[in-house]
C-alpha cells in the first residue's frame, strides 16, 4: 500500500502520470484514467466517502479529490458496472 496527497495534483492527467511512474506497467489507456478506459488492461477506481466504488474520471476533479478516501487498481474487466452509478451520482450532486 502507498499512501498519495491528492492535494499535490492538479487533474486527473497528473495523477495518471505518477501512478504509471510508481508502478511501471500499469496501463491506463490511450488518453488517460477517463478516456478509453476499455484499451487498457488496468483501470483505476476509488472508494468515495460514502463507500461506493467508481472509476476515477467519472466525476469532477475537485468532487473526486474532495471525495476520494482509497484508490484501488483493478482489472477492466473486474471494473464493469462502476461507471453506471458514478455517472448517477455525478448527476445528483451537482
């Protein structure tokens, strides 16, 4: 386990950044977290304040940096199903 401030990263882009660089090998897709997230054979999902799991990209950054309690890396296909409800939730919030 490694711990990350959230609080060090701007956006998504640049905690893809150094999470490729702390665990060379892990895929994220072409374009980032987000964006073709079915190219890559990992994703990245994190457990909110609330307990649910989503797929790190579905929401905000400022919702997500203020929301994120634990990050997890998981197989895309093990992954299926998250972004429904984080999409939901966005909608909901906001």
């Amino acid at each position: 386990l490694r711990k990350i401030d959230l609080k060090t990263y701007k956006n998504y882009k640049d905690l893809s950044t150094a999470l490729e660089k702390m665990f060379i090998g892990f895929t994220t897709g072409k374009g980032g977290l987000s964006e073709s997230r079915t190219d890559g054979e990992y994703v990245l999902t994190f457990e909110d304040k609330d307990g649910d799991w989503m797929l790190v990209g579905d929401v905000p950054w400022e919702m997500f940096a203020d929301s994120c309690r634990r990050l997890r890396i998981m197989k895309g296909s093990d992954a299926i199903g998250l972004a429904p409800r984080a999409v939901e939730k966005s909608k909901n919030r906001n």
